[in-house]
C-alpha cells in the first residue's frame, strides 16, 4: 500500500480494498496445472526463472556501468544462482 496516496479515510478504504495481483496469478497457474497438468507448471517456473535471471544480469550489468562493482557482485551471484535452478528445473522429465 503506497501511504504517500492516501490523503482521507475514503482513500485508506479504497486502498484496502484493492487487490492483490499476485492471488490472481497464483489462481491462474492453479487452474492451468489442474487443467493441463505438471508440465505446465515446470515451464512456468522456468520461464519465471529465467525472466528473474535476465533481470539480474541487467542490473548487474547496470551496476558495473555505475562503478558499483560490490552490489554487480552480488546481483550476479544470484543470477547463477536462478540459473542452476532454472536448469534443474528444465532437467526433470515429464
């Protein structure tokens, strides 16, 4: 909830009643497994891995151009990280 926005009591109840997008996405990659199965389920996790490596690999790339080469470090551990992950999960055989 971004408090900065929220100027009056009618605000406040409007922000509590937004919801959250991650309920929704999780509710769809449910319906998607109870509807075509675990490989459904393997390649989203490994489309969401490597979105999540390719967005550490830019940062990390952006933080070397920023002279920041400790926080490029450490971006890019994680991104090694992500990628074995991503490879183990492309590993499993359905």
């Amino acid at each position: 909830m971004n408090f900065e926005s929220i100027n009056n009591v009618s605000d406040l109840v409007e922000a509590n009643n937004e919801t959250d997008p991650t309920e929704a996405i999780h509710a769809l990659i449910g319906e998607a497994v109870s509807s075509h199965g675990p490989k459904v389920a393997l390649d989203i996790a490994a489309e969401i891995i490597g979105r999540l490596v390719n967005l550490h690999d830019a940062v990390a790339e952006d933080k070397v151009a920023e002279g920041d080469a400790e926080t490029a470090m450490l971006w890019a551990q994680d991104s090694r990280t992500l990628t074995m992950a991503k490879f183990m999960v492309e590993s499993i055989e359905m």
